[in-house]
C-alpha cells in the first residue's frame, strides 16, 4: 500500500507578532480497516518532516481508530493528508483539525 505524499512544504514559520506565543498543531483522526495500515501512516508523517506528539489507536467494533497530534508540518500538508490516505485505500474515514496553542501550555519555552 502507498501513499502519494500530501503537499509537502516547510511548515509556516511564525514571524513573531501577535502569533509569537502559538504553536501550529495538527490532530489527525483515522478510522482503519486494520491496525497494519498504521505503518503507511507513519511513512507518510516520517517523509513529511512530521514530528508526533501523541498517538491514540483503539479497536473499535469493525477496525481501529486512530488519533495522533502532529507538529512541524504546514496547515496545508496537514489538510492534504485526509484525502491522501483515503484515496490511497489506507483510511477508511480521515479528518484533520489545526489547533492554536501557547508555546508555554504545550511546554515549549524554557
């Protein structure tokens, strides 16, 4: 199974004003037919640049649900990625929401 790379792109860098305290977060939700597609995932996010944060995968009644929070990657890469792993046959059902979040709530600053 292989996935086309989404749009692959240097993740936006904050060019400091009122954006200056944010981190860019992705959170990925996938609905898997079984729990193997996970490593074409992980291609897909290594190739990416992607750095996880957190990965979630439980069984669900027919496959497994995925969730993991990923930074490092543009908005528009993380939004290719949905469609990317869906059209691939890899997800059955994929979804991506972008989060805002103080650098000192999601422990970045010193």
């Amino acid at each position: 199974m292989e996935v086309r790379d989404p749009l692959c792109r240097k993740p936006e860098e904050n060019a400091g004003g009122a954006l200056a305290g944010l981190d860019l977060q992705h959170d990925l939700h996938l609905v898997l037919s079984d729990w193997t597609h996970w490593t074409p995932v992980t291609d897909v996010l290594q190739r990416l640049g992607a750095e996880v944060q957190s990965v979630q995968i439980a069984r669900m009644e027919r496959g497994f649900s995925a969730r993991c929070r990923l930074r490092r990657i543009s908005v528009d890469a993380a939004r290719s990625l949905p469609g990317a792993l869906i059209d691939s046959g890899v997800a059955e059902r994929a979804s991506v929401e972008h989060l805002m979040l103080s650098k000192h709530a999601a422990g970045l600053t010193p």
